[in-house]
C-alpha cells in the first residue's frame, strides 16, 4: 500500500484541542490499568523469547538504550535484543539486514521485541500510545517535534504514524503525524490505535 494513500485513510479531523492535566492523568490511569495485567499476562512468551535469544546469539536478552522521552529528557528504553551484539546505534529504519539476528527478524516483524516497554509504561517513561521515542542523535526529528509541541507528552509503545506507517527516516511528516494525535488526543483515539496497531501484527 502506498504509504500517503494509508495516510489519507487515518485522517483525523483538525483541531487545535490540547489535552489537559486531567485528560493526561486519565491517560495514565488507562496506561497502568492496561500495562500492568499485559505485562504479566505476556511475562512467559518474553521469557520464551528471551531463552531463544540467548540460545541463538551471544549477548543479554534485553537491550536498553537511551532515547529521548518527554521534555526531551532522556531514559532508558528496554527491548527483546533484535542485533547482533557489538551492532551501531542506529534507528530502526537505518539497522543493516545485517546486524539482526534471525529470531530478530521474527521478534520485530511480530513487534514482540516492544514487549519489555510496559515496564518503561508502569515506571512512567512512556505511554502505551504516543509518538514514538527517538535516539538523541536523532536531532531533526527532536527540533520538529519540539517545535510542534510534541515533546510535552510521553512517547508510546505505538502511535499514529506507526499506524499509518510513517518512520522516522521522513523526520518532519512523523513530528507532524505525532502533532496532529496530539491536537486530537483522546482515550477512544489511544484504543482505537492500539487496536489498529494489534491488528495489523
């Protein structure tokens, strides 16, 4: 699919609403009700992951790497390790075939390696919808995003333009997909994203 035509297909209606402190508090009420049973319910397919990762490839199953979260500050982002360890810290969309391992390629096509990021939703680094977080080297991305207002909310494990399958190798279409869930944030547009994510796999 034509990636402009997905994005006329997820159009959101214009509007300059921002959300407040309380629909930020719901929002992170919503966040732990739904992170906390799915990380435990999910906790024995990480820990099949994570043997298989073990099994095929030297290193530790969980990589974390810092990113840039609200505010621009920084944390620690937790994922099942999808590289070849000792591999450059490069975004996703720049990672050479290469690098990853093969469980890797299964773990990122089914998003299973995002599984560790309900951890970084209950400590409250992230939430489960948002704009997606990005390496500090990333500096186009950060200037569009802070420009447009978009780093006064925390990044999520999904978002819109993931949905509409906009990555961050296009830094100002992702910052003006993130602005534009951010002017029409709500909880039934956070499900309904969540619900496109799942079902798209």
């Amino acid at each position: 699919m034509n990636p402009h035509q997905n994005e006329r297909s997820l159009r959101l209606p214009r509007t300059s609403q921002q959300p407040s402190a309380l629909h930020l508090r719901g929002k992170r009420l919503m966040d732990l009700c739904l992170a906390v049973p799915a990380i435990i319910v999910f906790a024995p397919v990480m820990a099949v992951c994570a043997i298989l990762i073990r099994a095929t490839s030297p290193g530790p199953a969980i990589f974390a790497q810092m990113r840039v979260g609200k505010e621009g500050r920084g944390f620690l982002c937790y994922k099942l390790r999808t590289m070849r360890k000792g591999s450059p810290s490069v975004p996703t969309h720049e990672a050479p075939v290469s690098y990853i391992t093969p469980i890797g390629k299964f773990l990122r096509k089914t998003k299973l390696d995002e599984l560790p990021q309900l951890w970084n939703v209950i400590r409250g680094d992230m939430s489960l919808v948002g704009p997606r977080p990005c390496l500090p080297e990333q500096a186009e991305l950060i200037l569009h995003r802070r420009n447009l207002g978009v780093l006064q909310i925390e990044p999520g494990i999904t978002g819109l333009a993931q949905v509409r399958d906009i990555d961050m190798s296009d830094p100002r279409r992702c910052a003006e997909s993130d602005a534009e869930y951010l002017r029409n944030w709500s909880l039934r547009l956070d499900l309904w994203l969540m619900f496109r994510t799942v079902w798209r796999g």
